[in-house]
C-alpha cells in the first residue's frame, strides 16, 4: 500500500523550536522527543530548553490529550492527518468537487479552507481505512509547492523530485460508506483565530489552481489539532505565469 510522500513524516519531524534554523525544514529531522507529551522535536537538549518557555503552555495539554486518548501521541496522530490529505488528493473526482465547493464560496468574497472535522481521531482512522480499500487504477507523478508539506524535494541540476502518487476512485456499491466516512466530514470553513491557516490562505489566493485543504481532529478535553496543505487544479503544483 502506497503511503505518504517521505518529506510529509520529515516536516512534521523537524525542531519544534522556532529560533532553530532546521525549524520547519523539510529535509530536517529532529531526533530528541518531549518526554511528556512525545509530540514536540528537537535537534538537542539546546533547542528544548530554548522552547521551553512556549511549549510549557501546550505540553501538559498534549500529554493529557496522549494519555486520554488510547495513549495515541497527537504527533502520530498528525501523521495520520497528513496521510488523509494525501489519499484525497489521489481522489481525482472527489478533489474536483472540493475544488467546485471551494471556487463557490471564493465567489462570495469568503476566506477560508475546505475542512475534515473528526470528533474523535478513531474517526480519521477510519475515513483512512475506508479510502486505502479503495483500488488503485493508476500512479502518476506528483511535486507539491516548495515549502508545503508535501513538498517532495529538489535536486540541483534536476529540478523537482516527483513522487508517485496512486489514484483512487470509490467502487461502485461502497459510496454511502464512503460519504458517511469521508464526506459528511468535510465542509468549507473560515477561521481568523488561526495563524497558520491564515498564511497557508495567503499563499492560496493568490492562486486560481489551487485551494488549502485542512484536517481538525478535536481531542479529549478542549484541545484540537490542525493541519494544513494544498490541493492543485492539476494534481500537482505550477506555478502560476
């Protein structure tokens, strides 16, 4: 079974610590984990203490959402985020409707993000386990925008690393399973609270070929996780002329 490209585990791997200058970096692993919450990475014990000061304010709430949730770290769980989106946009029909949706409310002057919202991370497994029993009826090649999360990598003198990204439509039968999954889960949505949706759509619309897809799963207590990246009109990213 196909996974993720390789660089969406690295971002999500790299330093938590953001005067660090592997923050954020997707070629950037951080090997030291936050023995409490298990979610933040550091590069070493330098970077940690230097993001002590912010991260003290999350790191009880993450570790309590691990604990009351099956013991489940939100970072794997962040993982599995990233994976939905990456099966989705291997869901060429169903990206096209989400892309009609998104130009519709684009049309009425919104600002915002086509949205999966799980109550319970048991739902965002679900909905993966749903679209990976899908068939696979093709691969074709596939580079996010630089910077993003599904960014795959650049190769001096090559240009673009493109990866595989294998297709997927639902069989015929299984679409009510599919739209009680999946679907009924996804919706357009605005946010001004959020800061990193909130970039993520400055770089979106400037762009008619593509739109932010985001993930929310909302965990024990009143904490919730997000995750961004983009969808293109043309599966892959281009840069507009």
């Amino acid at each position: 079974m196909s996974g993720p490209p390789v660089s969406v585990k690295r971002s999500l791997g790299s330093c938590s610590n953001p005067s660090c200058g592997y923050y954020g970096q997707v070629a950037a692993k951080a090997p030291l984990k936050c023995s409490k919450c298990k979610s933040a990475k550091y590069c070493d014990k330098n970077c940690q203490r230097a993001h002590w000061p912010q991260h003290k304010e999350y790191c009880k709430v993450w570790a309590d959402s691990s604990a009351n949730n099956g013991e489940v770290p939100v970072a794997q769980i962040k993982l599995k985020m990233a994976h939905l989106i990456w099966l989705v946009r291997g869901m060429p029909e169903y990206a096209a409707y989400m892309f009609k949706e998104y130009a519709y409310w684009k049309t009425k002057g919104k600002r915002g993000c086509m949205e999966f919202q799980f109550d319970r991370w048991e739902e965002l497994y679900e909905a993966i386990k749903v679209i990976e029993a899908q068939p696979i009826y093709e691969e074709v090649p596939f580079c996010g925008m630089p910077g993003s999360p599904s960014y795959a990598g650049y190769v001096p003198g090559e240009g673009s690393v493109a990866i595989k990204l294998p297709r997927r439509r639902v069989k015929a039968g299984e679409e009510l399973q599919f739209v009680k999954a999946v679907d009924d889960h996804m919706h357009f949505t605005t946010n001004e609270n959020r800061p990193n949706l909130q970039r993520a759509l400055d770089l979106a619309l400037k762009s008619d070929n593509m739109f932010v897809v985001s993930v929310t799963v909302e965990l024990e207590g009143t904490y919730s996780t997000h995750l961004y990246d983009f969808i293109y009109r043309n599966t892959s990213w281009v840069p507009d002329q």
